[in-house]
C-alpha cells in the first residue's frame, strides 16, 4: 500500500462515524426545526413569544452572573494557590477541582443537601430556609461547576506570567492592590476572558442541574426539555436546540481566539 | 508567609470556596451511611443504604461499567488513527475536520440527543439498544481523545522516524503498530482515562437517549434523586464517587504527563 493511501485510510473510521452520528443528525434537526407548521418563522417566534423569550433572558441573566461570580472567586483562589508554597495547598487544589468530573444532576443532589427541605441550612437555622429550588439554588449550581473550570484556566495562566514584573513593581513602591490591577490583571485579561465564556457558554447549556433544581424556573434547557417531551412540540424543541447549539458554540469560538484552550462543556 | 489585609482575604474566600464544593460532598457521603439523616448521625451508622443501592441498581452499574469500555475501544479505533492522520497532514483541512469533531464539546448534550433522536428515533432496533447510548457516548467523548493524542503526536518529529523505518523496510502498517501507537501512549493513556471518566459520568445525553430497561449510573441516581428517600439516594451517590474520584486522580495525573511530554 502506498504510505499516502495509508494515511487516508486512517481517515476513514472518522468521517464514516462523524457523518452518520453528528453531521446527518445537526442537518436533521435543522430540518426538523423549519419544517412545522410555523416553517422559518418558527425563528421569529422563538423571540417574539414571552415564554421562551424570557427563558432565554432568564438563561443568559443566570450564566453571566455565575460567570462574573466564578471570575471573581477563581481568580482569587487561584492568584492565592500560585504565588504562595505552604502545606496542604496541593490538597487544596484537589478539593477544588474535584467536581470537574462531576454531572450536573449530582451538583444539583449536593446543593439540596445544602439548601433543601432536609438540607444544611434549614437544619442548623431556625427558619425555613429553602432556596435549592430557586434561582440562588440554580445559580449555586451552577457555580458548583465553573468554579473549578475557571480555576484551572486562571492558575495555568498565572504560571506563565513572569514573577519578575510584579517584583519590579513593587520594588518601585507599588502596593498590592496595584500589582493586581496594573501588573497581573493586564497579564491574565485573554485567559479571563475564554475561562468568561468557557463558564457562561456551559452555564448556558447546562441540563442535567437544571434537571435536579429548576423544577419551577423556566432555563432554556428545561423549556427544550418540556417541549419535546410533555408538549410534543418537535418543531420549537429543535429550533431552541439551534439557538442555543449556536450561541454557545460562538462563544466558545471566541474564546479560542482569545487563548489557546477550551475546556469540557457539561453540567 | 506575611499577612496582610489582601491577603486574608484571598484565604477567607480559599476557605469558604472549598467549604463551599466540600461540606455537600461529605455531607452525601454521610448520609448514605447513617441510620436516619434527619435524626442525624447520633442514629447509628449502616451500611443497609448501600445494600439496597446494589439490589436496586447493580445494573445501571454494570451497563455504565460496560458502555465505559465499549466506548474506550470505539474511540481507540476511531480516534487514534484519525488523529495519526491530522499530525501527518496538517492544513486547513485537517483544521476544519478537527473543529468540526469538536463541536459536542460547545453543543450541549441536550441539543446533540434532539438530533440523533430526530435522525435514528424511528429505527426502533436501533433506538432501543444499548449501541445508541454508545454512539451518543462516542460522540461525547471521541473529541478528547483525538486532542490528546494529536497533542503528542504534533511535538515528535514522525515525519524523519518513519522514513527511517522506511527505508529499513517497514510497511506503513508496520510503521504505525511499533513507531506511531508507542510514542503517542502518554497522550492515548490520558485521552483513555478521559474518556472513561467521562463516559461513566455523562447524563446530557444519555437521560434523553435511554430507555427504561438501560438505564445507566448518572440516570438512576437522577432516578433516585426524584423517586427514593434521601439515604439511599445519598449511598447511591457515594458509591458514584467511589468510582469516579479515582479515576478522576489518574486521569489528571495522565494528562499532566502526557502534557508536560507535548511540551
């Protein structure tokens, strides 16, 4: 055989599989999304009609806030982890990054455990404090499982930053708060930005917390989710697939091109 | 280690953070071997919880165990040569095809399961087997495994080491087996581990795909969650972590190495 058939041959198994399993099926649900009664106007329901517009709004007002708040934790932690050696500190890290191979339903069982009706808080507090079937609930979450996706992108990216600079700067009278604002926080911006969206892109599609908690909040997945097993509606659950398939694929895009990497979606 | 004000305050949220993904998790842990949650674990400690986890869901174990496997030996088949032939041709091309298999990673789960359910939902032989679940599962987990080897792959010089063997008369068959596949296993080990991790713990697209005779792990215990009371779905869950977190620690050390090679 010649080595270049060789090569392509290796190809093979790839295509044969992607084709069947992944560039058929998204053709398919594209056609499955215009091809009911509404046609291509379903599009236009889908930001006209109140229910799903504010399932959307609602979706994106949960991700960007779990992603502002999983920024700013994680890069506290982590900016704390790298510049300083002591004991415990690789346990540290174990404990946070352990959920990473967590799935969603499990963080949504552990955030009951924390805020349900025989949950932590209700138990060492006198009132009734209930919050995992709500948005706090949802948006806990949800930050259960970008804490540690963040983190990692933001300790990598401190590794590489030259402890020189900050050195510098504070041989030249810099006080802490601005080593972080005007040394490292210009440093580590593009990898802030890709963790960002990394987190608000999953935040986004996330359905397996949502499964477990959002029992009365209407989030994008859980309205696909309704729609084509309770209401049947094929049509607006394809088409809520696109749009959403769409919007976190281009942020991830974006991501990219700010760093290098990307991480696992899922939750 | 000087303590000033910045300072306590990065420790203060460290502390609370890891209070925050810990005490739930020991919590869990807890529960599934107390006597009676809410009375606390002053009701003795048992090991009835995870008894009946095994009566109840030993098959969703096993189903979960095996779909792991067959999916590692899919991607193997499937990812190892492929990613053989993006280090050898590297071009726009290569570059589309590779994005291209990346997509499950930016698409949700859900999304992907809406389609492969609108395309195969009618083949019924097809539907109600345990191979959807396993194609749903390839999908998932096929672009970590092409990244990991192709990661290796791209910082050896393949290009020289096989015309050496070439020219002492190795086939390209030959070449693949004793030169490509040993200096790719850092990045096939990783990329094995992940997959494994991963497919054992997939939910997305596993919870619209499955039937009621497959159920795997990840969707009993969302079973459990929503139908059993709060210690056995505790035991189910730290029978999860038993599991996972193992194979978690060697999948992080496996790609930490197979990184620091591709350095």
């Amino acid at each position: 055989m010649r080595p270049n058939a060789f090569v392509q041959l290796c190809f093979l198994p790839l295509i044969i599989f992607t084709l069947a399993f992944l560039a058929l099926p998204l053709v398919r649900l594209f056609v499955s999304s215009v091809s009911g009664e509404d046609g291509w106007s379903i599009y236009w329901k889908v930001v006209t009609t109140p229910r799903y517009l504010d399932a959307l709004l609602q979706t994106v007002f949960v991700s960007l806030a779990v992603t502002i708040a999983a920024l700013v934790i994680s890069t506290t932690v982590g900016l704390f982890l790298a510049r300083n050696e002591f004991r415990g500190r690789g346990m540290i890290l174990s404990v946070l990054t352990l959920p990473l191979a967590f799935p969603g339903v499990v963080i949504g069982f552990l955030i009951i455990l924390l805020g349900g009706r025989q949950g932590l808080f209700n138990q060492i507090t006198s009132g009734h404090v209930v919050f995992a079937y709500t948005m706090f609930g949802l948006f806990l979450g949800y930050l259960y499982f970008s804490i540690p996706r963040v983190l990692l992108t933001v300790m990598a990216a401190t590794e590489k930053l030259d402890p020189a600079l900050e050195e510098a700067a504070r041989s030249l009278g810099a006080g802490s708060f601005h080593v972080i604002k005007d040394v490292i926080m210009p440093g580590l911006a593009p990898s802030l930005v890709a963790a960002g969206a990394i987190a608000f892109a999953t935040a986004m599609g996330a359905f397996g917390t949502a499964f477990t908690l959002a029992t009365n909040i209407d989030v994008l997945p859980m309205v696909i989710y309704t729609e084509f097993t309770l209401s049947a509606n094929i049509a607006m659950a394809a088409a809520l697939s696109v749009v959403l398939g769409l919007v976190t694929w281009l942020l991830l895009v974006i991501a990219r091109s700010f760093s290098g990497t990307t991480a696992a979606a899922g939750g | 280690m000087k303590l000033t004000l910045p300072k306590m305050l990065q420790i203060a949220v460290t502390f609370v953070t890891c209070a925050f993904l810990l005490v739930p998790t020991l919590q869990s842990v807890l529960a599934g071997v107390t006597v009676n949650y809410f009375k606390g674990v002053s009701s003795g400690l048992t090991l009835k919880w995870i008894g009946r986890v095994w009566e109840l869901y030993a098959d969703s174990i096993f189903l979960s165990i095996w779909l792991a496997i067959a999916c590692l030996v899919c991607t193997l088949i499937i990812g190892v040569p492929a990613a053989y032939g993006l280090a050898r041709r590297p071009g726009w091309v290569s570059r589309v095809l590779e994005e291209f298999i990346s997509l499950p990673l930016a698409i949700p789960g859900l999304a992907l399961a809406l389609a492969l359910l609108q395309l195969y939902g009618s083949m019924k032989g097809f539907r109600t087997s345990w191979t959807f679940i396993l194609a749903g599962h390839v999908l998932y987990t096929l672009p970590f495994m092409v990244r990991s080897v192709l990661a290796v792959l791209s910082v050896i010089d393949l290009k020289t080491l096989e015309e050496g063997a070439a020219s002492l008369g190795a086939g390209p068959w030959r070449r693949f087996c004793d030169i490509v596949v040993p200096n790719a296993m850092p990045g096939i080990l990783a990329g094995a581990l992940t997959v494994v991790t991963l497919s054992i713990g997939e939910f997305n697209l596993t919870w619209m795909l499955h039937t009621p005779y497959l159920k795997t792990l990840p969707v009993g215990l969302a079973d459990s969650y929503a139908s059993m009371r709060l210690e056995v779905a505790s035991a189910y869950t730290l029978v999860f972590f038993v599991i996972i977190v193992p194979l978690l620690m060697a999948m992080q050390w496996a790609s930490n190495r197979a990184q620091r090679i591709a350095q």
